[in-house]
C-alpha cells in the first residue's frame, strides 16, 4: 500500500466520525431565515410560524430576515452567496421553480446554487372577480372571457408573484391574452378589485379567504384537485368546467449549495417536527392550507419536486414571452 493510500484509510473513520458529530453540534448560533418577500404576506406568515416552531426543536433563536426586491431574488441571491455552514437558510414559494425562466441574468445560479432542505406546504389558489362582474359561475367566466379577451384586465400582484403565474397558466388554458394589471405587492391589487377597478385575479387562499366569506368579492373556483376545506362550498376548477387549470404555491426551505448533508438533515429533522406542532398545524388550517406530509419535507422529494415543477412552468413562461429582466 502506498503512503498516499495509507493516509486515506486511516483519515476515513475520522471523516465518518466527524459527519455526526457536526450534526449533533449543530446549530451553534442563531439561524437566519431569509424570506425574499415583505413582511405581512403569505409567505412571510408561514415562514414566521415555521422560525418559531423549528427554534425549539433547535435549540437556537430562528430570525426571520425580509429581503424583498426582484420578484424575491435578491432574499435568494442573499441566502446562495452565504457562509454553507446552515445558519442562513431561504423560504421561498413556487418562485424557485419559475426564476430560472423568468431571469435570464442572475448574479447567483438559481438551482444548483442551493440545497433543498424540505416542502413546507402547498397553499390552494382561487380564481375571483369584482363582486359585480357579470359572470355568475366559472362555465360564464370562460365564455366572457374568451369573447372579450383583451378588454378583461387580469390583475396580478407583480411578475413572478403566485398571482401573476396563476394568470398566465390561466391565459393558457384558455388559449387567450387578457390585459393583466401588475400591482407592487398583493395588497394593492386586492384593494383594486374589492373596489371594482380590476376585473379578475387569481391568488393564494390566505389573501383570498376572509374577502369570499365577506362577499366583497366573487369566488368561481379552486385550482386545486379537491375542495378547500376552508371553502367547502367553492367548487374545484375540473368540478366547474375547466379541466387542466391546476396550480398551488408551494413552499419549501433551503441552504446554500454545499452546506453539510448532516447540517441539511439536521433542519430537515426539525422542519418535520414543526409541520406536526399544533400550533402549526391550526394556523395552517385558518389560512386555508395544511403542512406537507413528513415525506415531502425531505431534501429528496424536495428537490425532485422542485424539479418538475421548473420543467413545467418553463414552456409557459416562455409562450408568454413576458421576462422579468
């Protein structure tokens, strides 16, 4: 055996020690978790539930960190370019799987820069109107749209936003180009169609629910497989006559490309963990969505996931021929 051979067999059990080891000394200091959008909005509210659920688990203090800015690019950007070591980490939404087709220049590599840690949830979409808009049900909605197409101003809360790609999957489906509206944030672009300035909007149950129950505005359809349980009566988009318009905004974490795989199991262990506290749990349900089962809070599914869901959204994207940069 040569002395370069030797030295290798010898400084294996130390690598296979050393491997637990980091994970059981791990976190040694307070995590930041950067959330690339607002405080007060969707993804704000899931990430600070899950900080507070996962810092116990941990041991150390979880600090959400808003990074907003650049369709949630720069939070992104942020966490990529960060020490490896798991003390920063990203939740972000259903934007990871479209910025790669969305920018066509970034100052960090928007998939290989990062390792998944684990899916979060996946928060249901309802398509609404101004309360006054004359299609009653979502069969009247298609045939209005599909007559006066561009004259239908689609609001959206900016590109990349969970309600800007919902519109562009439903222009799609219904092969058709409505005038879309981009608003600086969700906020605004509610306010306009609770007022009756906009017509139509496609966004997450967590902006969406309190304004159906009030009546201020009209709900046709869930773009998910089954009914909301938060919104028994709306009917899924396939149960309403429209087939195929399927989309959730999925939530997942992650950590800077090369982070240590005890590190990353490590977060995945307390994910998981937070995803069964109660307090979680019940949050979750007022919001109108649920926690992913444990396996889908894996850096595996996660990534697989995140994956597929790139290779989808790119055609769409790319038909639309609308691009962030």
């Amino acid at each position: 055996m040569t002395i370069i051979a030797r030295r290798l067999v010898l400084a294996l059990p130390a690598a296979l020690l050393a491997a637990p080891a980091l994970a059981q000394g791990f976190p040694t200091q307070p995590i930041t978790m950067v959330i690339p959008f607002a405080a007060g909005g969707p993804t704000d509210t899931v990430g600070r539930l899950i900080a507070e659920a996962m810092a116990r688990d941990l041991g150390q203090s979880v600090i959400v960190v808003n990074v907003g800015g650049a369709g949630g690019t720069l939070g992104a950007q942020r966490v990529a370019q960060a020490r490896p070591d798991g003390h920063t980490i990203l939740l972000h939404h259903i934007g990871m799987a479209t910025i790669p087709t969305l920018y066509r220049r970034l100052a960090y590599d928007p998939v290989n820069g990062f390792e998944t840690i684990g899916m979060v949830t996946e928060v249901p979409m309802t398509l609404v109107a101004r309360r006054d808009f004359p299609a009653q049900t979502l069969q009247e909605l298609v045939a209005h749209v599909r007559r006066e197409r561009d004259r239908i101003n689609l609001a959206n809360a900016g590109i990349g936003a969970a309600s800007h790609l919902c519109g562009l999957l439903l222009q799609s489906t219904l092969n058709v180009q409505m005038t879309t509206v981009p608003y600086n944030g969700t906020g605004p672009a509610m306010n306009d169609l609770v007022g009756g300035r906009v017509d139509l909007m496609c966004d997450q149950t967590t902006n969406t629910t309190e304004h159906i129950r009030a009546g201020t505005i009209r709900a046709y359809a869930a773009t998910t497989p089954a009914r909301v349980a938060s919104l028994p009566d709306l009917p899924t988009a396939a149960e309403a006559g429209l087939p195929g318009f399927e989309v959730s905004v999925w939530h997942g974490l992650y950590a800077p490309r090369g982070t240590p795989a005890p590190v990353i199991e490590r977060l995945s262990r307390a994910l998981q963990v937070a995803l069964r506290d109660e307090r979680v749990v019940s949050r979750f349900r007022d919001l109108g969505t649920e926690p992913v089962p444990a396996e889908r809070a894996t850096p595996g599914y996660h990534r697989r996931f995140w994956e597929a869901d790139i290779a989808k959204w790119r055609p769409i994207i790319q038909a639309a021929g609308t691009f962030a940069d």
